[in-house]
C-alpha cells in the first residue's frame, strides 16, 4: 500500500494549516510503527519546496514545480494543486491524502482514494477574501475539490455544518477529527524560562494577551476597542489596568484583510498601555501564554481555533468568541461572548481580571480541556480513515 501525502504547507509553518502538517507528520512515524509490517504503507510526500526536516528516513520526497513558474501566485497554486493529482497517479499511489482544502481533483476512473481535510470555508463566509478574479477562482476550484473527494475530514463539527450548509456536501462523506495542541504545549513552562521569555520581550506579568494572527477576522479592533472602554471606566474608578500585548505579523496599510493595529492604537490613544510584539516564535508561546492574566480571542470565525486551545494548555484564562468552532475547542473552560459587542467583551475582561476565583477555575479547566486534544489522536483518526480495511 502507498499513500501521498499533500504536505506542501510545510513551506508556511506559522499558519494553523503548516502546524497541523508539521505536527501530523511528526506523529505519523509512531503511529505507523504500531501497524503490522504488512500493513505498514509506504509513504511520499509533496512538495513544492524542499524541506530540511526528515520525518522518517523511510518517507520519500516529492519535490516539484511546473517548469514555467516564476513566482509565486494564485494561479500557479492552482497549477500546481492540478499537477499533484497526476504525480500521485503516477507514482502509484493507493491513497491520496490533502492536510488541507484543495482544488486537486483526481478523475472518476482513477484507483487512487482521495482524502481531503477541511479547516474552514473563510472565503465563502467573507467575501472579502474573494476580492480578486484569480482569488475567485481559485476558491471555485478548491469547492469543487472538496465535492470531488471520496471522504472529507472536518476539523471542527462546525466546519463540518459549513461543508453541508453552504457547500451542498453530503453528510455521510464527512467525519470530524479534531487536531491537538503541539508538544511545546503539552508541558507548563517553569518560572526560570518564562523569566527569559519575559526579559527579551520587556514585559512583566500580569497582562492581558491577544495574538493569533491580525487578520481583521480575527477582531483585534475589538480588543483594542473593549481594552480602550474598560481603561477609560477604570481611570474613572481610580484602578490600574494591566497592558495589553498584542502578538501577531504587523501588515501594511494597503493589506485589506488585516487590521491597522498602529493607526488603530494612536485613534484610541493607547500608545502607553499596549505593547506590539510582531511575529513570535512559536518556542515564545508557553511563556506568554502562561504569563498572562487572560487570553482574549473574540474572533468572528474559526475552524478550529488553535490559539485558543494553546492558551487553555497554559492554564491562561480564555475570553473567545460564542461562535463558529470556539465552543467546540473551549468546552466549560472559557468565558464565551459575543465578540462584537464591546461593552459585552470589555464587561467579560473585567470579570476575568477582578475576579480571582473565576481566573483560577478556568485556569484548572483549560488544562483538562486541552488534554482531550491530541495530535497522536488526530493523526490515528486520519490514517483509520485513509486506510479503513488495513487497521
């Protein structure tokens, strides 16, 4: 047996989607040493540009590009997403596995069974992402390889509602596999590393912390709207309020799907109360994390929701959104709200950062929440479904 294995996000590690394939592919080694030697597929990864890291000695690689390509682009994704379904063909491959939504799509008459995992529908929700004809395009031809695909894996029972909702997909080619949180999370940083982490940033403890991306989906206008809201009540009830850090890539102006967090903060004249730490590390996250009085994630939409589900690990209080997946990944764990509501989202960073005893229980909680989530569970899920008669 031989799968192929779409792995070409390892080129985008920072993105939800390159962790899931980075973390995916670290476990898949132990999880195919669990099988009989008989069963044990042979595997190939896809590429479109070289990756440094082996996995296994055993995974061959598949690196390559259509000769006319000279930069990267919409279009050439697209090319390249096209051209990967007739590789696998080619190389035999029994099983074909995307790790996220793709426009690959193989013929009817092929042998070869296509697996697709789902993260999210973001460009049929918001129309936004879809500004551009190559953009349009390229996201007809992902929808109509999600409803090529023999089965469809969702991350999240909400993006399996949003494929039968809005895609038209039938329910029974659709399973739920959650990912997990990555193994840096899996174990609470100690006092002396968290110092570290403190120091190169300039930060002390005690702050409220919102990252995950600036994507204006990801409502950090909110935040910094609520955050402006509370410090003007608390100035007047003559209270310190602690500084909000902000992590995530700050874009330029001319970035319409990001939020202009500079502009934004000098509007609100919070230059002295917030912190911008740019693009961090994911070696930096426990630290942060697990330093901070509360995590506020008010997103208006999610797959899943990995930063989310960091935080909790860290026992770091959770603010997030009512909607789309969040519920999902945050259980009992968190305070849910209704994210665009500031006065309700600013309400909610009051009560979490007041009160100790509710700090304390969500504290508890996200720790065993996270600890339903797992990165060894998703990646068996996924190979019982690539391989339903071998396992």
């Amino acid at each position: 047996m031989r799968i192929g294995i779409n792995a070409s996000f390892l080129r985008k590690p920072a993105t939800g989607i390159g962790q899931v394939t980075l973390h995916f592919l670290e476990q898949l080694s132990v999880v195919l040493a669990t099988y009989p030697d008989d069963q044990r597929p042979e595997v190939i990864l896809y590429l479109q540009e070289p990756c440094e890291r082996v996995f296994n000695p055993d995974f061959r690689t598949r690196v390559f590009l259509p000769h006319w390509w000279s930069r990267d682009d919409i279009f050439r994704e697209w090319l390249w997403e096209k051209q990967v379904a007739y590789e696998a063909e080619r190389d035999g491959c029994d099983v074909f596995l995307n790790l996220f939504q793709t426009a690959t799509v193989f013929d009817r008459s092929s042998s070869v069974r296509h697996v697709m995992v789902v993260h999210d529908i973001i460009p049929r929700l918001f129309p936004s992402y879809l500004a551009k004809y190559s953009q349009r395009f390229h996201w007809r031809m992902i929808e109509r390889g999600i409803r090529f695909a023999d089965t469809v894996i969702a991350v999240s029972d909400s993006t399996r509602k949003d494929l039968f909702g809005h895609i038209g997909l039938d329910p029974d080619r659709i399973r739920v596999v959650y990912p997990g949180v990555a193994p840096i999370f899996e174990r609470l940083p100690s006092d002396g590393e968290i110092a570290v982490v403190l120091a190169r940033y300039g930060l002390k403890r005690g702050y409220v912390y919102h990252g995950g991306g600036l994507e204006i989906r990801k409502n950090t206008e909110g935040v910094l709207r609520a955050y402006a809201l509370l410090r003007a009540e608390q100035k007047k009830r003559l209270i310190s309020l602690p500084p909000l850090v902000i992590s995530g890539k700050i874009y330029e102006t001319t970035n319409k799907l990001a939020t202009d967090v500079v502009g934004l903060i000098a509007e609100l004249r919070l230059g002295d109360s917030v912190r911008l730490l740019g693009y961090v590390p994911e070696t930096d996250l426990p630290s942060l994390y697990r330093a901070a009085k509360c995590f506020v994630f008010p997103s208006r939409y999610e797959g899943f929701g990995l930063p989310v589900l960091e935080a909790l690990s860290m026992e770091c209080p959770v603010i997030a959104s009512s909607n789309s997946s969040l519920p999902e990944v945050c259980g009992e764990a968190a305070l849910l709200v209704d994210g665009t509501d500031i006065l309700d989202l600013a309400v909610a960073m009051d009560r979490v950062l007041t009160e100790v005893a509710l700090r304390e229980t969500f504290g508890l909680q996200g720790r065993r929440q996270a600890g339903r989530f797992s990165y060894v569970k998703f990646t068996e899920h996924v190979m019982r479904i690539c391989f339903p008669a071998q396992i």
